[in-house]
C-alpha cells in the first residue's frame, strides 16, 4: 500500500464526507427495506445527524479524527480516553479502502496506546458487524450486551497487540 495513511481533526467542513462515509456503513442494511432513493435519503441524513448528536452528548471530548489516504479522506477515528478506559467510539472506512489492512494498523495503534496507558480499549459493536471478527481476532471480548450491540473489551494485561492480524 503507497502512500501514508495519516489522522488529522475532524471540522465542520468534513461533515458531509462524514455523512457519505456513514451511508456507506448502512447500505446492506438498506438493502433490505423498500425506500425510493429519496426515502432512503433522507432516512439516512436523519439517522446521521442523531448519531453525530449522541456522539456530542455522550462523548463531547472525544478525539475526532479524520483518516487520510495521501491527503484525501478515507475514514473516521473517533476516539474517548477516560480514566479508566480507552473507548473507540468509531471507526469506519470507505467501501474501497476496507480489507487492505488499514484498520488492523489503527486497531493496533489503539491498542499499543491501551498498553502505554495501561487501560483497557472498550467499543460498541452491532451484533452483525463485519468488523466484529476483526475485533476477536484482535482479543476483543464480549463483556455485556443489550441485544443489538456488544460491549466488547480488550484489556492489556490479558492480551498481547497481536501485529500478525
């Protein structure tokens, strides 16, 4: 892969790349319902501006990255340090940019960051994530669960940052 892979902050004038990156996400899940383009549209720019507003509640200091491919945007790195805790709050890439190994390197980072810290790195996932193997293959470990989404933990003492992945 040529060319750096590189993070720099999120601003408002990402927001609509950020919306595309987010629809990107859902698009076999919209597979599945009968909305005209415009329905899903529209569907899609609601779900988004509900979830950049939970972000805001629920993680307002956050780290908001955007993740860059020789200087164009490729992805988003949300991260939250707490005290006792590294949370990955997101990540996603663009359809052409998954499954060349770009987010096994930022899981890694991550990761080495949980064992400087010496915190544990803790993410959300919805139960049929393709990422969720990622994450397993990784050491994440289901801790708990609401039925949609797993809390999954990977935690430094019990796991080595696995560079092979």
């Amino acid at each position: 892969m040529k060319g750096a892979i590189t993070l720099r902050v999120a601003t408002d004038a990402d927001y609509a790349f950020m919306r595309a990156l987010y629809g990107s996400t859902r698009a076999e899940e919209m597979k599945q319902f009968p909305f005209s383009e415009e329905q899903r549209e529209r569907f899609l720019d609601q779900q988004f501006a509900a979830q950049h507003e939970h972000y805001g509640i629920h993680y307002p200091t956050c780290e908001r990255n955007i993740v860059e491919k020789d200087g164009q945007p490729i992805g988003r790195l949300w991260i939250d340090e707490w005290r006792d805790q590294i949370r990955l709050v997101d990540v996603a890439l663009m359809p052409e940019w998954r499954g060349r190994g770009i987010g096994s390197a930022l899981l890694r980072d991550i990761l080495a960051r949980g064992v400087a810290a010496g915190k544990p790195v803790t993410i959300h996932v919805e139960a049929y994530n393709p990422a969720l193997s990622l994450y397993q293959r990784f050491g994440f470990q289901q801790v708990d669960t609401n039925g949609m989404y797993y809390l999954m933990k990977w935690s430094p003492a019990a796991s080595q940052v696995n560079t092979a992945s």
